[in-house]
C-alpha cells in the first residue's frame, strides 16, 4: 500500500479515537475498557497473522520491538483512558498536537534526525493555535490539573515508544509488529485491570461495546498497521505529524 494512503489512513481513524474513547466506559471502568479493547485486538492480530502466515519472532530483538511498542499502547494508552475521565476529547487533541515538537527533539538527540527548523516551528505553533481557538471552551470547562498531566505524560510515551520502536522493529513486519506489541500490552493490562478493578461488568451499553470493538480493530489493528509501515519509511518527525 503506498506510504501516503496508510499516512492519511492513520490520520483518519486516530482522529476519532479520543472521541471514542470516552464513549467507550461510560457503563465500565476506564481499565476494563481499554483492557477488553486490547484483549480483543490482540486475538484478532494473531488470528490475522496466522491467516496469512505473517511470522511473529520472538527473538531477542523482536521481543525489545514489541516492549518498544508497548511503552506508547500500554503506558501512553493507558495514561489517556485515565485522563479522559477528567479533560474532554478535544483538550486530548490540543495536546497531542504538542508530539511533532516532542518527537522532533527526541529524534534530534537520539537518531540526529534534523532538528526542527524556526519555519517548520512556526507552521506547527500556528497549527496547535488553531486547534487551542477551536477547542477554546472545552479547554476552559476541563477539570483541573490531573487530566492535563496524565495526558502531557502520555504524548511523551508515546513519542519515546516511536523512537525506540524505529531502532528496534524496522526489519519487523508491521502487522508482526503490532501483534507483538498487542500481546505484550494485553499482558500488561490484563495485570492492570487484576490490580485496580478486577471486577467484571454486569452490563455494558451498546454505545461502550460498539466504541471498544471499534478501536480493537480500527484503532488498535488497523491504525497500528499502518502506523508501523509508515514509521519504517518516513522521519519521526514527519510521522509525528499525524496527531
């Protein structure tokens, strides 16, 4: 598939991923719902692999790939659920658009990617500026400061999860890439879940089931696959564009 389809592709389904998000544990706790997404992605991943005989290694390097992977689906992902317990969905955005200047710095101290010049700076300033002016009064209805870390901290997940993932899993197939680090995240979460809630829904609404099998499939498959096959071929910087 050419770069710049899966590029916009990425675009198109994680810009509605923070809407569904919060759709997704209105009925269940933020844990339960990113947990069962994952579970439910990563079965479908491995199924996936398995249909069309797309290895998943579980060598040495592969497996780094896959944790590499799991710092931004496990610790940023989770961060974001916590945090959209607190801050609306367009403040989620604002601030993810904050991961081209993150990712910009990272990749110029770690992979001495060029850093970001004052012209691309300024484009990218103007554009958080349009998303703050849209988003203006969803900004200023948020609830206090936890939401807006647990979020700040989960762009930097994710933006550490890039780099690693780039020095670690492009000789990876995307979609091995992403079941590995699905596997390692469900995991993970799993463990979560035990710890925090441990408790099994009684009832879960329409709304909620349809958002979480919507991004175990979308966003956590789909938008992972292409994610993965983009960050193989382009700059991190250029990748970070996306949010």
């Amino acid at each position: 598939m050419p770069i710049i389809a899966c590029y916009i592709l990425v675009v198109v389904i994680w810009s509605t991923t923070p809407l569904a998000i919060t759709l997704s544990s209105g009925s269940v706790s933020f844990i339960a719902a990113v947990t069962m997404r994952m579970v439910a992605a990563a079965f479908f991943a491995y199924a996936t692999c398995k249909l069309f005989k797309i290895p998943v290694p579980v060598d040495k390097k592969s497996i780094t790939a896959y944790i590499s992977g799991a710092i931004g689906a496990f610790g940023g992902l989770l961060c974001v659920y916590w945090g959209s317990a607190y801050v609306p969905s367009g403040l989620i955005s604002i601030m993810f658009g904050l991961t081209p200047i993150i990712s910009a710095i990272l990749a110029a101290l770690i992979l001495k990617e060029e850093f970001l010049t004052t012209k691309k700076l300024i484009a990218i300033l103007i554009s958080i500026a349009g998303l703050a002016l849209v988003f203006g009064k969803n900004i200023g209805g948020s609830s206090g400061l936890t939401g807006i870390a647990l979020i700040l901290f989960a762009v930097l997940l994710f933006n550490i999860s890039t780099i690693c993932v780039k020095l670690t899993g492009d000789e990876l197939h995307p979609l091995g890439q992403t079941t590995g680090t699905l596997l390692v995240s469900s995991a993970l979460y799993i463990a979560a879940w035990v710890s925090i809630d441990g408790t099994i829904p009684n009832h879960i609404s329409t709304v909620n089931m349809v958002s979480i099998i919507y991004l175990a499939i979308g966003g956590s498959v789909i938008g992972f696959i292409a994610y993965y096959f983009v960050l193989q071929k382009m700059n991190v910087v250029s990748v970070g564009l996306i949010t």
